[in-house]
C-alpha cells in the first residue's frame, strides 16, 4: 500500500510523537485496518491479519515509523531512502485535533521536498495537503494493488 490518507485539523499539542517501537507495529495495523473497513470505496485486499504481519515484518523493518500516543493514536512511516511518506492513518478519537499536521511538520523538518500518495475518492485527504502546501504532480489510473486511481502530490521547502 503506497498511499498515504488521513482527516485532520485543529491544535493536538497533548499527544507526544515519538519513533515507533516494535511493541506498536499491531496498533499501526489495526488504525489501518479500520481505516479500510470504514471507507465503502477502498477494497480490503489483505486480511487484517495479514496486515499486522506486513506492519511488523516490513514496515517496522525497513521504514521510518512514528506514532503518536501510548497506545499510539495514529502513525506515520517514511521511506528511509527517498523523502516519501509511505503512510499516515490516525484512530477515529484522534482525527480533526492537529495530528496529522504535527506528522507532517515532523516529515517537512530538514527537508527540501516530500512527497506522498493519496487515491482520488479520498478527497478529505486531497483538501488537508494542499492546505499544508502540497501540490498535485501527477495522477495514476490505478497502478497500485488496490487499483484505485491515486495521486503523487510533493511539498518543496520555500
């Protein structure tokens, strides 16, 4: 899974971020699971099972992940080698309070460019980066393992 989708806003100065710790790649999963399971458009490919095993095995692994809370509350990875955010989720509780953009501001800090991967139909998502000064590069017709059209959007460091 490439994309990266979340709804946020508001002040969320409570909850410390902190790198993630292997004891929390089955909370990562399961906010990404109901994320999944609450969106009438996204296909569940993977059973949640199958997602927690990716979360500890690959994710844990081989990305940069934080979360936010203890339990977390929402979770962000980066891709070690590229400035790619490979995924944003935030627990239902947690969304609309600034949390999202406390990731955000966390992935942008000694930076010249990021980007990540949002699908079309998740346009709350759409909304929240661009807001955060993201800007469309390109679209796919579904190249991703869901299918489901999605879009590259990039921030640049002023």
């Amino acid at each position: 899974m490439r994309n990266t989708e979340l709804l946020c806003g508001g002040a969320m100065t409570e909850v410390p971020i902190r790198r993630a710790v292997s004891a929390d790649t089955d909370a990562c999963a399961d906010i990404l699971n109901d994320w999944i399971d609450s969106r009438d458009w996204m296909p569940r490919i993977h059973s949640p099972q199958s997602v927690r095993a990716h979360y500890r095995d690959e994710v844990f692994a081989k990305r940069d992940l934080y979360v936010a809370g203890d339990p977390p509350e929402g979770f962000m990875a980066l891709d070690r080698d590229a400035a790619l955010i490979t995924a944003l989720y935030l627990a239902r509780s947690a969304r609309g309070r600034g949390l999202g953009k406390r990731f955000l501001d966390l992935a942008k800090a000694g930076r010249d460019r990021l980007d990540l991967w949002t699908f079309v139909a998740n346009r709350p998502a759409q909304a929240f980066y661009r807001r955060e000064g993201f800007t469309e590069i390109r679209r796919s017709d579904g190249d991703n393992e869901e299918g489901l059209p999605d879009i590259l959007f990039r921030w640049e460091a002023a």
